[in-house]
C-alpha cells in the first residue's frame, strides 16, 4: 500500500479544489491505522438514461478512492431528481415517474461500471428516497432550520439568477438541504462533486458537524467543456458524447472538438501523463489532427474495447480522409420508406431529429444528403431508390429501403 503521502498525491490529482488538505490526509491516516475505509460519497440525480464523458470525470476520482481500498458510496437521487434545474436554465424539470427513475437508474450503474468497481466489498448503491420520503412535515421543518436563507442565497446560480430578475422557487432551496442530508444518512468521509456542486458539498459539512459526525472532506472536479467548446458538457444541449455510445461516433465527435479544448480532454479523460501530453499539444512536434487521434483512440478503449478504437480510426479515415475520402460507411442503419416521402418527414424518420422544425433547419444550413445531394427544401416531396443513402452530416448514414 503507498504512503499516507503517495495515495494523498494520487487523490489530489486532477483535483479542482479539496476543503482541505490537511483534513483528508488525517482521514487517510485513521483510515489506514483502523482498517477501515473512508466512505466516498457521490451523488446523481437519474434525469436521463445516459452518461456522458462528462460524468466520468468524477467517476474516474470515485475509481482512484477505490484502488486505494476505500470504498464508494452512489447515491441515486430519486427524489432530489424532482426539484426543478437550479441553475436556472431549465425552468422545469419534469417530476420522473417511479418506473422512470427505475430505468434510469439501473442504466447509471451499468455505465458507472465502466469507470468504478462494482464488487460488493468496494461499492454501495443508495437512494435518498430511502430517507426522505419518510420524513414528516416536522423533520423537514427541522432540516431547514439548520441553514439561514442568507446562506442559501450566496449559491452562485442562485445569486445569478436572483441578478437577473430570475424566478427561484422555494422548493429550488430545498435541493442544497437535502444533498447535505444526504451526507448525514450515509456518513460520508469524502464527498465528491463537480465545481458546480461546491456549494452543496460544503453545507454537507456543516449538516453533519450538527449532526455530531465528522464534517466530510470536499473534493471538486474540473468540468468537462462539451463539443461546442463553452457550455458544460449535456446531453440537453447536445453538445456531448455517450459513455455508450458506437465507437465510430465516439471518434467523430472526438475528432470535432476545438483545438483549444484538446489539454482539457486529455487531462480529464485519460491517464496520459503530463509530458506525453505537451508533446502531443506542441505543433512542432504532433500535428492536432494526430494528437485528436491520439484522444479519440485512448478514450474508445476505455468503454469498448483497443479493436473496437482501431476499426472506428479505420472507418474515420475511409470516409474522411486519404484516398476514400468521401466514402461510405460498411455498417450503418436501414430502414423502409415508401417511394415518395416528404423531405421533412424522411429526416425525421430517419431519427436524425424528432422536430419537423429542427428538421427544417438541418436542410435549410446544407445538413442533410441524399445520395450525395444536399437536401435544402423541406416541403420537397422525395423519390427514394431503393438502397439510397440518407446522411447528416458528416457522422450519420442511414440506407433507405423501399
């Protein structure tokens, strides 16, 4: 096992902000002179059925608390996932039904054991609603009388929005409690968390010193920048790529990125150390285009397979470079139509979009070819052949059957 020193080096790496250093070091060495391991706390909220690389950013600091021998705790918010966006974005989200949350959370710990060990020794699976659907309308007083409304505006989204003339709804104040309350029930050592979640992490602390346990120490991790190259990486704003997604859209879309993101993805999402990665972010010696392949190989072996990286690089390069340039992929999705089809209903069955609107728009900016051809009115009225090819953009094919 390394040195109380060596494993606070390893954790701190990568590490956004730790509150504090020292706190953690002391928790490492009771845990190491005890036996037991510090509980690691993560929370997520089920919304959606898919992980993004964004998500495994956290997960991968979740992995190296766990190869250390401690132990994760993942908590499915269930019931923090029925509090609307605080971040003031969406201004709904809607309520998941039980089924919902049921799905979903079954895929997140599918995904999640692509980046952390499962084993029953290393890993444990939560749901708050364990604890508060329970909860009387006096406990709930109780919770938030723990934290004055003063503190509760200094959250940064909160503050924003209150700059902005944004609505916040009470139930949104409850959010921060009920993650801090989480801490409590669990008895979190270490909790973890995206810079976004700083604020909530640290009222964890100040729930459990009230509740006489030892305040968690605090370790937020860097967010990943999505493929547009300035939102948080989402699956709402499309701007991402899936933990499960097929390899060969994997390195598309990796292949996409703007150079500027190229040190931030690295960094993140891989354990390339840090001189190999100034030798491939220095012109002079990488050209971006291989440090990307680089990026996009290393990435595709994680959730699938070294094969799986190579056959997606081969695929890239025969439709998008050297002599098939301008290929087509060997294996992509077929469906039926009929002989004449609306252009606008064609995108749509296609599944390239799910809005007769959006779809207008990917033919109006040149997005859509039909063998080779763009597609620019939306009212045309379509001959198909049989074993037409449909495209958007440069990444999705699909072969019409009549």
């Amino acid at each position: 096992m390394p040195s109380i020193d060596e494993q606070l080096a390893f954790l701190s790496r990568g590490a956004d902000s730790i509150y504090s250093e020292d706190e953690l070091k002391k928790k490492l060495t009771k845990s190491a002179e005890s036996g037991e391991p510090l509980r690691v706390k993560l929370g997520m909220d089920p919304t959606a059925p898919d992980l993004t690389l964004g998500h495994t950013v956290v997960l991968r600091k979740l992995r190296d608390f766990q190869d250390m021998g401690h132990r994760a705790i993942l908590i499915i918010g269930d019931y923090t996932a029925r509090i609307g966006d605080p971040t003031g974005k969406s201004k709904t989200r809607p309520v998941l039904t039980d089924e919902e949350v049921d799905a979903n959370a079954k895929t997140y710990i599918e995904q999640a054991g692509r980046v952390i060990d499962l084993s029953e020794d290393k890993f444990e699976m939560r749901r708050n609603g364990e604890w508060l659907a329970p909860m009387s309308f006096a406990d709930v007083i109780r919770m938030t009388s723990q934290v004055t409304v003063a503190r509760m505006l200094e959250r940064d989204t909160f503050m924003n929005r209150q700059k902005a003339g944004i609505e916040i709804h009470l139930h949104e104040l409850f959010y921060p409690m009920m993650q801090a309350h989480d801490s409590v029930q669990v008895r979190s050592d270490v909790e973890l968390g995206g810079t976004d979640q700083t604020f909530n992490n640290l009222l964890g602390r100040d729930f459990q010193k009230n509740a006489e346990q030892s305040p968690q120490v605090v370790i937020t991790t860097p967010l990943l920048v999505g493929l547009d190259g300035t939102e948080k990486m989402s699956k709402s704003l499309g701007n991402y790529v899936g933990v499960t997604e097929p390899p060969s859209d994997m390195f598309g879309k990796l292949m996409s990125i703007p150079d500027a993101l190229m040190r931030n993805y690295f960094e993140l999402l891989t354990r390339i150390v840090t001189d190999q990665i100034n030798t491939l972010l220095d012109p002079q010696k990488t050209h971006p285009r291989d440090a990307k392949i680089a990026l996009a190989r290393d990435v595709i072996t994680q959730y699938h397979s070294p094969s799986s990286a190579e056959s997606a690089a081969e695929e890239f390069f025969r439709i998008h470079g050297g002599q098939n340039q301008g290929g087509l992929p060997d294996d992509m999705p077929e469906i039926t139509v009929p002989p004449e089809i609306l252009a606008v209903d064609l995108v749509i069955q296609c599944g390239f979009t799910e809005s007769k609107g959006q779809a207008r728009r990917l033919m109006t900016e040149g997005g859509i070819r039909l063998d080779g051809e763009k597609i620019t009115d939306p009212a045309a009225t379509l001959s198909v052949s049989n074993g037409a090819v449909i495209q958007r953009g440069k990444r999705k094919f699909v072969r019409l059957n009549v």
